[in-house]
C-alpha cells in the first residue's frame, strides 16, 4: 500500500495535497516547544521543518533513501514505537491512520509516547467529501473489475468527527481543526486547475466539507496539575534546622538558669 500511496502523491491531486499540508504543517509546529519530536511515515512531507526541537525522528514502515531533513531515520510500525512512555513533546501522523495495519492501536500508542500535554498533530482525508465520493467509487470499479479511476489507496478513510471522538476518549483536548483541497480530484493537471475557484468558495462557504484536515490535539491527564517553581519561596533545610537548634538550646539554658536561682540561697 506504501507504493500505490506515493504514487498518488504524483498525481495532480496529490501533489497539491502535499502542498496545502506542508504549508499548514510549517506554520502549527513552529510555535511548539520542547526536546522530542517524532513523525510517523510519508517521507515526502517535512512535517517537522520549521520545528526548533533538539531532537527528531523520522519513523517509516521501512527503511527508504529519502532526504536527510531530519535528525534520524528508522524503521517502526505505528502501533509499536521503541520509545518510552511519556517520552514524546510532539507527534506528527500524516494519514498514519489511514495506512496503518489497526487504526485504534496506531491511535493508542500515540498516547501512550506523548507525554502530558505534549502534542498531536494529525492529517488526514475526508469522506463527506467530494475526495471521499471519488475514493468509495474508486473501491466501488475495482469490486466490478472496472479500472481507470484514480483515488488515495486506502481502505478506509476515517472522517473528522469519528476521529475526533477517539481523540477525547483517550483523553485529548483538540486545538486546532483545519480543513483545505475542496476542488474535484481529477486527473488531468488542466481540469484539477480549472476548478481552483471552488477553493475560494469552499473555505468560505462549506468549509467542514473540505478533502482534507488537519487536526491539533493536546494530551490531557485527569486530575494533573502543572507546578510551579515553589523552590524559589521554600525555606532552605540547612537554615531552618540551625533557628530550631538555637531556640532549643535558649530554651533549654533559660530552664537551667531558673532551677539554679531556685536552690541558690540568698
């Protein structure tokens, strides 16, 4: 599915695709901070560029000759990644649920790398979409045996407020939602261009029924608290433990004092 999915991408519309989430991608990750980033499959998109983490991964279902834009490149399937738990600032998964073997477990394992209010950011198509309607009837030709058509090869596309629904059950508070390519997926360059101006409509128009979204979400944990830097205000122990010492030992002396004026004579 890797294969038939970058060759996709090299299509008119897939081509455009990757470059309205590029451009989406390089303004939302800016401005997250942190030491760990990861991104999880599609080589072909940088969704760590304009990133300033000291340390990020580029994770593939492979090994593949791609260009060195990241830190480290290694092969992980996204329902098992060799990091601890907890141990993520930032995640990115562009249609890493739409490729991936379980969707749910992709999802859950997400959560369990990122660390407290680390975050998520998340692509994908959608089906209640002109993208989508061309995807179904894609699947559709190839169950009769009819070919010509292209569309993304996946076998399931999974739509914004499904997704957003496992998101809050595995307790993420979602950010951001972006939705973008509203003109028809064709394959000729000369008539995907023509429809251009359903971009201009569609985001002022129908905008939930773009062909793509972009999701940020944050990871929540119930009953967590972020604390302050109380060191700053704290008495330090060392200190502390002298005045007592003191004052028992005043304490102390004054008792002597008055039990030695108390059997002193006069």
């Amino acid at each position: 599915m890797a294969q038939n999915w970058r060759r996709w991408l090299t299509t008119p519309a897939g081509s455009f695709l990757l470059n309205w989430e590029q451009s989406q991608l390089d303004e939302l990750v800016s401005d997250i901070f942190g030491y760990h980033a990861l991104q999880l499959g599609m080589p072909e998109l940088n969704g760590l560029n304009t990133n300033r983490m000291p340390h990020q991964w580029l994770a593939l279902s492979e090994t593949e000759d791609v260009p060195d834009t990241l830190n480290y490149q290694f092969a992980a399937h996204s329902i098992a990644l060799p990091f601890q738990a907890d141990s993520m600032d930032l995640l990115v998964m562009p249609h890493s649920l739409e490729l991936s073997l379980d969707a749910h477990a992709s999802l859950r394992e997400a959560e369990r790398v990122l660390m407290p209010e680390g975050h998520l950011i998340m692509t994908g198509l959608n089906p209640a979409s002109l993208w989508g309607w061309r995807h179904k009837r894609s699947q559709w030709y190839q169950r009769w045996g009819f070919e010509g058509l292209t569309a993304p090869p996946c076998e399931e596309l999974i739509g914004y407020w499904r997704l957003r629904d496992w998101l809050r059950l595995l307790g993420f508070e979602v950010k951001v939602s972006r939705f973008g390519c509203w003109r028809p997926a064709l394959e000729k360059s000369k008539w995907f261009d023509r429809w251009s101006f359903m971009d201009r409509l569609g985001a002022q128009w129908w905008p939930i029924l773009g062909g793509a979204y972009v999701i940020v979400a944050v990871k929540k944990v119930q009953g967590g608290r972020i604390l302050g830097a109380t060191w700053k205000h704290r008495v330090p122990q060392g200190k502390t433990a002298v005045t007592l010492a003191r004052r028992q030992n005043q304490i102390e002396g004054d008792s002597v004092a008055q039990r030695k004026s108390q059997i002193e004579p006069r």
